[in-house]
C-alpha cells in the first residue's frame, strides 16, 4: 500500500469481494494475493471505491494533520470551501460557518465558488470565439473527467476546453487579494481535488474533503447548531459572495453560468454525470457532424459533487440539490463589488501532465491460452456472470495477461477445482461415501460404496459416475438412518448392517444439519477393515474396563475408610477399665 496517495487500500482489511473491480469504472485495480490494490497510472480519482468497499479497505489520504501543522505555524492562512457545503451541513448558517472556521484560526473564509464564476467567464469566452473549431467542447471543472479524458479518450483532448480547474482560479485569486505568502486550504467533496493539490501546491498547499471538516470541527469542540463564542462577528465569506457560481455542485450549474457569457446561438449545452452517464456520452462523440457546437458539461458523481466520496450528508440527491439551488439569490445579492478585481492571471492549461494509459493489444490466441488457465476451453465455458469483478470472461483474460487479476477470482473455476478435489479423495478413499441431500436424493458417492451394495449397484454407478440424483429410498438400505439423521441432526450415529453376504459398519454425519448427510460405509468382512474393528473394540472395551476398576478400587477405598473411621469411634468409647 503506499499512504502518499490519495487512494489506497488497507491490505489486512481487503476481504476478496472484488466489488471494487465491478464498480470502478476504468478497472484500475490490482489484485494481489487475494488483496486489492489501486494502480494509479490507471486510477482517475474519482473515490467510487472509498464509498462502495463493504468493509471500508479503501482509504482516503488523512491530510488533516497537515492542514493543522499549516494553521499552526503560518499565520495567514485562506479556507477555500466548496459551495456544497450547504448540502453537507444542513441548517448551518454562512455566518455559523465562516465564524466556525475563523475560531479554528483561519485568517478568512472564501468561496470556491468565485473561481467557478472566472472559468464559466472564459469558457463562455472560447466558445464564442472564432478560433474553436470543434464540434464538440468538453468542461474541465472536474478534475477526475479530466482524468477519464486524458487517459482513456486521449483522441478528445483536442475537445478539452484550455482552462484550469474553478480550485486552481480561486487558489490563484486568493494569492493576488491575500498575498503570496498566504496559505490556501481547500474543504470539497472531492478526491481528486488532492491530485490539483499535490501538482500545485505553490497555489494550493493541501485539499482536505468535508468529512475532515466535520472532524477538525469537532475536534476543536465546537457545535455547528449552537452559539459559537465569536457568534458577534459578521461572519461574512471575504472577499465577496459569488453568485451563479454556487451551482456548481449540481449537474447543469456551470452551464447556467457559462450562458451568460456565451452569446452564440449555435451551441447546444448539455450536462451528464456519473461514469455511466459520460461513458455513453462520450460514445463515437468523434464523428458527431451537426450544425451546432455541443458544450458537454461532465461530472464524475453522480448528479454532481453533491454526491462526491468526500461529503457525509446522507440526504437524498433532491434535498442536496435544493440546498444548493436555495442559496444562489442570497449568493448573487452582493455579487458586485467594484473594488475587487476578478482577474486571475493566465488560467488556460495544456494537458501535459497527465499520460494515456497505453492500449495493448492481445491476440484470440493469447486470449484463449489465459481462458484454457481457468478452464474456459470453449465459448460454451464463458459464463460472463460478472463474479470477478469484470463484464465478461475476455475482460478478465486480458486482466491476467495484463498481471491485475488472478484465477483464484473466477468463481467457476475455484467452484470446479474445490469439487475436482473433493472427487479426488472421494473415490481415492478406501471406505464408500455417499451424500444425500434433504430431498433424500444422491448428492455424490464414490464407487467403492456402490462396489459395496452389489453389481446391480454398480451397474447403475457405470451409467451414472457419482449416483448423482438417485433416490436413497430405493438404493440405499440403510436409508432409515439417513432419514433420521436429517431429521434430528444428530451429529453422528454408527451402526452395523448385514447386506447380502456383507456386514457393513455404517457411520452417519451431518455436513449441514437438516439439510445435508454423509454416510461413510466399512465392510466388516474384509481382514484388514475387520481387524481395525476388533482392535478399535478392544480398545474400548480396555477403556470401559478401566473405568469400572477405577470406580471399584475408589469404592473400595472409601468403604475401607469408613470401616477404619467406625472402628476407630468404638474403641474411643471404650472406658479403661472395658479395655482390662
């Protein structure tokens, strides 16, 4: 595991479940000797994982220890908050938060928010401007879509609007109002804000999520629903309130904010979030010909950053967005101020840092040689059925080729080699053994068990290897003690059957109480099975035997003692002149 990563995974935690596979979707999952791992040249960030592990292996990097050690020691540091707070912290007032944050030590409380309002200004900007030739305009608000785009749609990054991050913009702004030794701390709802923030951390020293502001909160003692001390103060964000900006957090809010500013009428603005909903978006987007432009507004959450890895409001999606879209009049009454300069600088960007993953290509027979290792030798052998994470057997061939998957994840397979194993040492095994389910039907037996009952028996074994659905009332004689074992759960009853010109030595077990029998048969009349009787006999009767001379000599002992105790009480009566 490796903890400097915005994602990890807490190896002894990781319990083989693979839903991480079948729910990331880009599959940058590694496992590893049953444990799973993320593979950040293939990770986009967008901490899926974190929310849908069942036991919670999936780790988002603690920076919360870092911000406190930046609040210690620097003494102007800026709280960059993401608008989506309003959907985290219910009910808490704009002027309960920026006092709450202020009493931890913040020199002041600003909207990300702001630098949203720059990036809808300049992308409304370059899609006006004549020189974007596209047909197709992609947002890069969201960090982990540019991810996706980078590095599994590297033929649409030409469609990637040159502009950075609304984190970027405000971190940069707030070096401009506060100076360049101020500190920036962000709170979002957002992972990959981490990845922004370990790449440019001269704008943006360190990206904590929402989760971890409700712990410093608490931590420091303070209860967001009651008075705070500086409760006074005006409690207001510095250095103005942002206004359409605050709908970013939800599907469809930076385009409001871009139409102010895009003044053409041939763009078509369109907006899709969670993976599913951009994958198919993004579907042959390349051979679009339409006449107008298509604005594709992408997030990587489903319905936005409302529903990011890093918020802990549990409400449904609906009551989030409301928060949100319930704030912006208040939000936009003090938009204006003319004093404050909203101009950031160069806020373009090129995409360079990020790589594409490579795409290899594997032959059919490649394929088919990783296939043959679980024991898929035909198309008829692909079941497709998902159990390892991946959408179909190919996939998870290819996963072993590439190293990030291994056999032991197919479930058909483990399944065939557990009963392959199971069959070995049923008919290796020197007693006959048979199964009988609740139905009292014939699970399995080995052919000793048939040789046992008889060439009738095993006549039918020959036609029907295992037995396998033959009713026990008709082919087992002993099927009385099946029955009852079944039927009181008893965990073992033995008893000896004559069949034919055999005596059988009949052991009765309980694999699952009510449900499933298993009856190991010894025939009696072979030397070594009889002598291995006679001697376990034996020892049993030594044991009984034992047990009777211990109860005997104890008895014994203590009638003597009581005997010596009375004897000894008469002679004590005795007067001296008796004794003479």
């Amino acid at each position: 595991m490796n903890y400097s990563k915005p994602i990890y995974t807490e190896k002894n935690d990781c319990q083989d479940c693979y839903k991480c596979v079948r729910e990331c979707p880009v599959k940058a999952i590694k496992i590893e000797d049953g444990s799973a791992s993320i593979v950040e040249e293939l990770c986009i960030f967008c901490g899926h994982c974190t929310e849908i592990c069942p036991v919670g292996a999936k780790k988002v990097r603690n920076d919360l220890t870092l911000a406190k050690l930046i609040l210690d020691e620097d003494s102007k540091v800026i709280a960059s908050i993401a608008p989506s707070w309003v959907a985290d912290f219910p009910g808490v007032s704009e002027q309960r938060m920026v006092n709450a944050l202020k009493f931890i030590g913040f020199t002041a409380v600003s909207e990300t928010s702001l630098g949203a309002e720059v990036v809808s200004k300049e992308t409304g900007r370059l899609l006006n401007d004549a020189a974007w030739k596209h047909k197709v305009a992609i947002s890069t608000a969201c960090p982990s879509v540019v991810e996706l785009i980078i590095k599994y749609y590297p033929q649409y990054v030409q469609y990637l609007t040159p502009v950075v991050s609304p984190l970027m913009v405000h971190g940069a702004l707030l070096k401009r109002w506060y100076g360049p030794d101020a500190k920036v701390i962000f709170f979002g709802p957002c992972i990959a804000k981490k990845i922004e923030s370990d790449k440019n951390q001269d704008i943006v020293e360190v990206a904590l999520t929402f989760k971890d502001l409700a712990q410093w909160i608490e931590d420091e003692g303070i209860n967001l629903y009651v008075e705070l001390p500086n409760e006074t103060e005006p409690g207001l964000f510095e250095p103005v309130h942002s206004g359409l900006g605050t709908l970013y957090p939800i599907d469809g809010g930076m385009i409001s904010g871009i139409k102010e500013d895009a003044t053409a009428t041939d763009i078509s603005f369109m907006t899709f979030s969670g993976s599913r909903g951009i994958t198919d978006a993004l579907k042959d987007i390349d051979i679009y010909n339409g006449n107008n432009t298509l604005f594709l507004e992408l997030l990587s959450c489903n319905g936005g950053c409302i529903s990011g890895p890093g918020t802990r409001s549990k409400e449904s999606l609906a009551v989030k967005r409301y928060h949100v879209i319930n704030r912006v009049p208040l939000a936009s009454k003090t938009i204006k101020n003319p004093t404050i300069s909203m101009e950031a600088g160069d806020i373009s960007c090129k995409f360079i840092e990020i790589k594409p993953v490579p795409v290899r290509k594997f032959s059919s027979k490649e394929i088919a040689e990783a296939l043959s290792a679980v024991g898929k030798l035909s198309s008829k052998d692909e079941l497709n059925c998902s159990g390892c994470g991946y959408d179909s057997c190919k996939e998870f061939a290819i996963a072993m080729i590439l190293g990030n998957a291994e056999r032991s994840m197919c479930v058909s397979y483990m399944r065939k080699v557990a009963h392959d194993k199971a069959t070995v040492l049923l008919q290796k095994i020197p007693s006959g053994v048979v199964i009988v389910d609740d139905k009292m039907r014939v699970i399995e037996a080995n052919r000793n068990f048939a040789t046992m009952l008889g060439a009738e028996t095993e006549m039918i074994f020959d036609a029907n290897p295992g037995l396998e659905g033959a009713v026990a009332e008709k082919l087992v004689p002993f099927h009385k003690m099946l029955a009852a074992a079944l039927n009181t759960g008893e965990d073992q009853m033995e008893r000896d059957v004559k069949v034919g010109s055999k005596k059988l030595k009949i052991s009765v077990f309980n694999i699952q109480k009510h449900k499933i029998v298993s009856a190991v048969v010894r025939d009696l009349t072979i030397p070594e099975v009889r002598n291995d009787e006679i001697a376990r006999r034996t020892k049993d009767v030594i044991k009984e035997n034992m047990e009777t001379v211990q109860k005997i000599a104890y008895l014994l002992g203590e009638n003597a003692s009581k005997t010596e105790a009375m004897l000894s009480s008469i002679l004590e009566t005795l007067s001296p002149d008796e004794e003479q």
